[in-house]
C-alpha cells in the first residue's frame, strides 16, 4: 500500500499490512485539498501463507479524521436547521414588505405635503405658513387649559410660538366642518387682505392632511360678551363702552365699503385686547357676495338673536344683516342686559322686545 498527497509527497511505501495489523496513525499536511490512498499490490512477495479458514481482508477499515473543523459539513441539514432557515426567510421577507409599506406612506405624505404647500404658497398675501408640529408645541399639544373657546367651525386655543414667544390664538377647525380645502383657501386669501385696526389679524395657517388651523393675534380681554356678562367685577365706563361701539362700527364699515373685496360677517364675534380696543373676529362665518347676488343658498350661518329677520327667515344676505346685528351688540352695551335672558318674566326676556315696550 502507497499513501501520498499532494502529487509528490510521499507518506508510506512499501507497508506490510501483516506485520501491523493493528491501527496505525499517520499525519498528513493536506496542501492542494486531496489526499490519496492507494491499495495494491507492488509485486513484493509475501511472507506468510494463511491456513485454510482464515482468509479474509487484510484492512478492515481506513478513515481519515480531520484535526480541524470543516467549514462545509458531510452531514444532511436537520429538522432544527430547516425551521430556522424557514424562520428566517419569513421575517426577512415580512421585514422588506414593511419597509416598502413604509416608504410608499411616506412618499404620499410627503407628496401632500409639498402639494399643500405649494397651494398655500400662492397665496401671495399669506402672512405665514406653520407646521402642525409647531401650533402643537405653541399649544402644549392643545391642551384643554388653553382653551379660549369654541364656536360652530372649531375650537380655539391659545399658543405661544418659539420662534419669536408671541402669545396666538389658534383656531382648529372642527373636522365635521363641510369646508373644503379649496374653501379653506379661499377664506384664508380673503382674510389675509383685509387689514384694518379694528379687524383680527391673521398671522397665518396649517393644513395637515384633513386638519385645518388658523393663527390669529391674541386678544387678552377675549370676548365682549364675557366681558359685559361673565365677569361681575368688571364695570365698563361709558367712555370705554362708547369707544368700543365707535371702534365695532369702523370695523364693519371697512368690510362693506373700504376693504378690496366686500365682505358681509353675519355674527356678533367682537374681541377686546388689553386696552379694551374692539376688534370684529371669526371669519370663519363670513361669505363672501358681489353685488348682484344678495341671495344666497347656503344656510344660515351666525349668532341666534343677532340675525336680522329677513336673512333668518329667507336667507336674504346684504350689509344690513351686520348692521342689524351691531344694533343688537350696541343695544347690550348700553343697557348691560344680555339679547336674550330666559330667567326674567316674560315681557323681558328679549332685549329687543323690553327696548321696544320701554
């Protein structure tokens, strides 16, 4: 028998399996990954005739055991090793379709986005255009202490912004409101053009998928209505009840005759800043009109007890609705009574009705 690897290296020659018949170990260094074994016989003669019942294999067993680990095994791969490698392509497989998942709900987001902005960006009158992020901050993630009401289109929330700390009034619109975005729009460009000192400014918005915000200046008195009523301990002097009349007549005459785009408020919404000076809110109620069509098919939209009959009863729109409206407003400043007070008698629980009989 010949024992070699490689192509010229010899291991053992010549070996006489009868004289070692037992195990015998030889260490091969494998250099070119094969080892051969040759049996045959070499023409050598023999030294020992073997009786009669004794013939049989002179090697029993050659194996050759390896002194490292194998990198591939010989072994056919286990039940263990199949479920794992099931396992394994199930997650990466479900893994890959939630990142595309992800990806495609990031690509329409940020398509909306950037075609919401780029609607709001034409609006070039637009004083400002947040992020939902940033009104969320300002707002403590609109948190019900700041809450400063809540009218028929949302609620209204006070903020403070961390670009410049300025104190706003955040309007969220409600998502039961019917207003489109392109309506939405359209009141923002419409409110954004109307300036005057007796107007709420607009400082800008937010569109966030179907969210709809509104940033105006904060006025610290809130409302006239909580002023003359909801606070006991404040008494308005004539002086400062006159000048918030003055200032609520101005402030609608803008909007029926000096303002580019006549605008008719149909509510009695009427904020005070610090100084008590009347500013004509929520236009969110308005509707725009042109002279030639008065009548509009819309419903009724504003204050029950400040509507003026024919626009309540048949949905007749003019300038004379605000005006009627503001009658009502300067009505309660001068009398301090309230339009409408179930807790008196009868005979005087309208205000117009008492003004009339007294």
């Amino acid at each position: 028998m010949i024992i070699h690897h490689g192509k010229n290296n010899l291991v053992a020659k010549d070996f006489e399996t009868s004289f070692s018949a037992q195990e015998k170990l030889y260490s091969v260094v494998v250099t070119e990954n094969t080892v051969e074994i040759h049996l045959f016989w070499t023409g050598k003669g023999t030294c020992c005739i073997p009786s009669q019942g004794t013939y049989g294999p002179l090697i029993s067993a050659i194996s050759v055991t390896p002194k490292f680990t194998p990198s591939v095994s010989n072994a056919l791969p286990s039940d263990n090793n199949n479920t794992g490698l099931i396992v394994g392509l199930v997650l990466s497989v479900t893994v890959f379709c939630a990142l595309l998942v992800l990806f495609i709900w990031w690509r329409k987001k940020l398509k909306d986005k950037m075609k919401d902005n780029e609607e709001l960006r034409g609006l070039v009158t637009m004083s400002n255009i947040f992020s939902y992020g940033e009104l969320r901050t300002a707002t403590n993630d609109f948190d019900p202490k700041n809450k400063l009401g809540e009218g028929g289109y949302g609620v209204v929330y006070k903020g403070k912004l961390g670009s410049d700390g300025r104190d706003v009034a955040v309007k969220q619109l409600s998502l039961t409101s019917k207003q489109g975005k392109r309506e939405f729009i359209a009141e923002i460009e419409t409110i954004s053009t109307v300036l005057h000192r007796n107007l709420v400014k607009l400082y800008g918005c937010c569109i966030k998928g179907s969210k709809r915000l509104l940033v105006y200046e904060y006025m610290e008195k809130n409302s006239l209505d909580q002023t003359l009523f909801g606070n006991i301990d404040l008494v308005l002097d004539w002086p400062t009840r006159f000048a918030i009349c003055i200032g609520t007549a101005k402030g609608l005459a803008y909007l029926h005759e000096e303002s580019r785009v006549k605008i008719v408020h149909r509510d009695s919404n009427i904020l005070l800043d610090a100084d008590f000076n009347p500013k004509i809110s929520d236009f969110g109620l308005a509707k725009l009109y042109d002279d030639k069509k008065t009548h509009i098919s819309t419903r009724v939209a504003g204050t029950i007890g400040y509507l003026a009959p024919e626009y309540a009863l048949r949905g007749h729109l003019t300038e004379k609705v605000d005006v009627f409206s503001f009658g009502v407003v300067a009505l309660e400043i001068l009398t301090g009574r309230q339009n409408t007070n179930p807790r008196l008698p009868t005979e005087e629980i309208y205000l117009l009705d008492w003004v009339c009989v007294n």
